[in-house]
C-alpha cells in the first residue's frame, strides 16, 4: 500500500494530527491557502429543494 503524507494549509499543528507538519514546515514557507464553496441550481429551482 502506497504511503499517504498529509500536510496542513495552516500556520500552526493540528491538536488532531500534531504529526502532520505544516506547509512551511515541509519547506514551503509563505504558502497560504484558500477555500471557497458554490452551491448552484437551475433557474426555477424551488426554494424548499435549496434549503434541505
């Protein structure tokens, strides 16, 4: 099985996964990342179905 490293977008360690470096600790200092979230629906859409 193949390993799985996992790094953190995040200035400082996880309390979750306090062996999980950070970015800048993998050598990448300065790095930041950001997220965003869409939600999209076709015209006509009712609006019950978009708030469950």
């Amino acid at each position: 099985m193949p390993k799985t490293e996992i790094i953190l977008a995040h200035p400082v360690r996880s309390t979750l996964y306090p062996d999980a470096p950070t970015i800048a600790e993998s050598g990448f200092p300065g790095f930041e990342a950001q997220g965003w979230f869409r939600l999209s629906a076709p015209a006509g859409t009712r609006n019950r179905s978009l708030r469950s």
